[in-house]
C-alpha cells in the first residue's frame, strides 16, 4: 500500500495521528472496488468528526479532501468523484455555512443535514456533510442536530469546523471524534507567503505572518493591498492616541475600512446570486431574490464586524510589541517591519501602562460583540488611551 495522506495533513499530527486510519480503511475499500485485495487495514471512518483549531491552519482544505476520500472509497472511477468533490458539485456532499448574522440558524440544517441525513446516497456508498463554523450554531439549530448526531446512519458521516470543542454545546462535542489543528508556526506562514507574494518586502511578510498568530490565510490578506491599508489605518490610529493627538478623529478611518468590507462582501455574494438566479426557473427566482437579499445583509454585517475586530486585534498588537520594546524584549515583536515607530512609541513609556493599555483595546473588542455604537467604543478608546499614555501618561513608573 502506497503513502497515504490528505492535502495539509502533514503539519498537524494529531489529525495524522486520528485521520490515517481510516484513510487506510477507505484505500482497501478503493482497491477492492478496483479488483485488488480485500478488505480494508485500519478503523473505520466514524459518524461525526470535530475539526478544531484556529483559522487559517487547513481545518477545510482537509475536510474537503477527506470529504472526497469518503465518497471516492468504492467508486468505479475514484478520482473523478475526487474532482467533483473539489468542484463542489457532487451530490452526496452537503457544505453548510452559516445564514445568520454571525450565527447558524436551525433553517441551515434542518433540512440540508438533518433530513438529508436520513436519506440514503445519490451515488456513493455514504453521504458526508461539512458544517463550516459550527461553533456558531444557535441552541435551536444544535439541539436539532443532536438527535443526528445521537442516532446517525450508517452513511451519513458529518464533519464540524470549530475554533474550539470549548465554543459547542458539550452535548454536540462529546458526540464527535476531535481532530486537533495546531496553529501553524510563523516560519511556516512566512515560507508560504514568500512563494505566493514574489518580490514582497521580506521584512513585511515576516511581519504578517507573526501577526496572522497562526492563521495563514490572515497572514496573506495583510500582506496584500487590503491589509497593508488596515494596518496603516490602525497605526494612525494608535499613535495618535499615544501622542495625544486625536483632532483628526482617526477611528473614522477604521469604521470606514470595516464599511468597505461589508460592501464587498455584499456585492461578491450579490454577483453569485445573479449568477444563480439565470439557473432557476422564473417561478422560483422571486422567492430566491428575497432569501438572497436577506442573506446579502447578514454578509454584510459579518464582514464589517470581522474588520472592525481585526483592526482593534491589530491595535491590540501594536500595543503588545510597544509594551515589548518597552520592557527591553524587541525580539517579541511581531510587526518587524516597524520596529523604528515601536521605538518611538515606547521610549520613556512606563510597560504598566502599555500593559492596560492592550486590556483598555481587548475590553473594547468584547464590547463590541454585544452591539454598542461602534463609533461611540472607538471614540472612547482612543480618549482612553490617550489619557493613560500621552503627557502624563508617559513617565516611567
């Protein structure tokens, strides 16, 4: 028996360590079906799996692969289900993403998973369905998924993709065989970059990829125009606070950068929807315009209020690597590629300060999730964190 494996797999040994098995069980099932030997080495693939580790480190190119090896094992032709697995179009796969504004909602599932779960496969041997951030599934859609869960069929295997068990129900985690994603290193993310983003400064991408804290896909976005923007904008912001220069009100510019983000993710899913819409019978479009306008707002909010988390994640850094330099440690920092402006920032700063100031941000970004004014918690921060830093602030203590 050859090598066997999934696309990103090798970075994470305790997938390896839960996934092989039964990536060796599905390759007899492949080489039976194709005339070789019996049988199948290895465990069985089980019901439900928990994919869970941080963003960016490979949780959904995995899935998709093992997704594809579950429906290809036993085929006629193994690797051209594979490619329409990748394609998104077999019908033995079902990949949900949430509707709601920044949860899943029991319409998600209900009838996507749940009832189709107890249906029987189109094509393949089993039926595989991929909830993509399952951790934010509201207590009526996860209470509805258990009863799945609890009493799957034979056929239906189900896979979750979670930053943590911690963020599920315990009734839904204690259901599913975890898989451990560990964050990638930054020297790995910073390979990665340097082969996608040729002539990139070396400096900067080695910045991004410490400040993706593990999450590749981060890491690249702030290594490209959007987040080189991002950044220059939350920098304004932060040193303005520090200099006690705030006149110029720069957490508009922070509202407006996660305003943009909302835009364009609303027009990327509208453009889909027209694309969808030329398929569909005209008796059904209607209906569909409807749905898509709804979940087109809910995009929309999603993405404005990831941006506006990431810009004060940003600032939260920021502060950390002044706080660093302060306390004599400039081999911690993150943003590498501005080390003179952390210098700055931190000559003469007392390090207790800096340390509340990085509290003063995270506080900020726990209010925000419970639906203060944005514009009102980043004119307050920015008064803050003036007051703590700049004038009399700014003496060592």
């Amino acid at each position: 028996m050859g090598h066997v494996s999934l696309p990103g797999l090798d970075a994470h040994p305790h997938a390896q360590a839960v996934l092989l098995p039964a990536l060796r069980f599905l390759e007899g099932e492949e080489e039976t079906a194709a005339g070789g030997r019996e049988g199948g080495g290895g465990r069985g693939p089980t019901h439900a799996y928990l994919f869970h580790g941080p963003p960016g480190v490979g949780k959904r190119t995995v899935a998709r692969a093992f997704a594809a090896t579950l429906l290809a094992a036993g085929a006629p032709t193994p690797e051209e289900v594979r490619g329409r697995v990748e394609r998104g179009a077999h019908p033995d796969l079902t990949w949900v993403t949430p509707s709601g504004a920044g949860e899943m909602l029991v319409g998600d599932i209900d009838q996507a998973v749940v009832a189709a779960a107890a249906r029987t496969p189109f094509e393949s041997r089993r039926r595989v369905f991929v909830l993509e951030d399952a951790h934010t599934l509201n207590d009526q859609a996860a209470n509805r998924l258990l009863k799945t869960l609890e009493e799957p069929p034979p056929f239906a295997h189900l896979i979750l993709l979670a930053p943590t068990p911690r963020e599920l129900l315990p009734t839904i985690a204690s259901r599913c065989q975890q898989v451990r994603f560990d964050p990638l290193p930054p020297a790995r993310i910073e390979e990665r970059l340097r082969e996608e983003r040729l002539g990139a400064d070396d400096a900067t991408l080695a910045a991004c990829a410490r400040l993706g804290l593990g999450d590749a896909r981060l890491a690249n976005r702030l290594a490209g125009e959007w987040g080189s923007r991002l950044r220059e904008r939350v920098e304004a912001f932060v040193r303005g606070a520090v200099s006690g220069d705030t006149a110029g009100r720069p957490w508009l510019e922070l509202l407006q950068a996660a305003r943009d983000a909302g835009t364009s993710a609303g027009e990327e899913l509208a453009a889909r929807v027209a694309g969808e819409l030329e398929l569909l019978p005209a008796k059904e479009r209607k209906r569909h315009e409807r749905e898509a306008v709804d979940a087109q707002r809910r995009a929309e909010r999603r993405a404005r209020g990831g941006a506006l988390d990431l810009a004060l994640r940003l600032a939260q850094l920021w502060l950390r690597d002044v706080w660093c330099v302060a306390e004599g440690a400039g081999e911690l920092v993150y943003a590498l590629d501005r080390r003179p402006e952390l210098e700055r920032d931190a000559a003469g700063r007392s390090p207790a300060r800096l340390r509340e100031a990085v509290e003063l941000v995270r506080d900020t970004r726990l209010r925000l999730t419970l639906n203060v004014s944005e514009e009102l918690a980043l004119e307050s921060l920015a008064y803050r964190l003036q007051a703590l830093l700049a004038g009399a602030g700014s003496e060592v203590v």
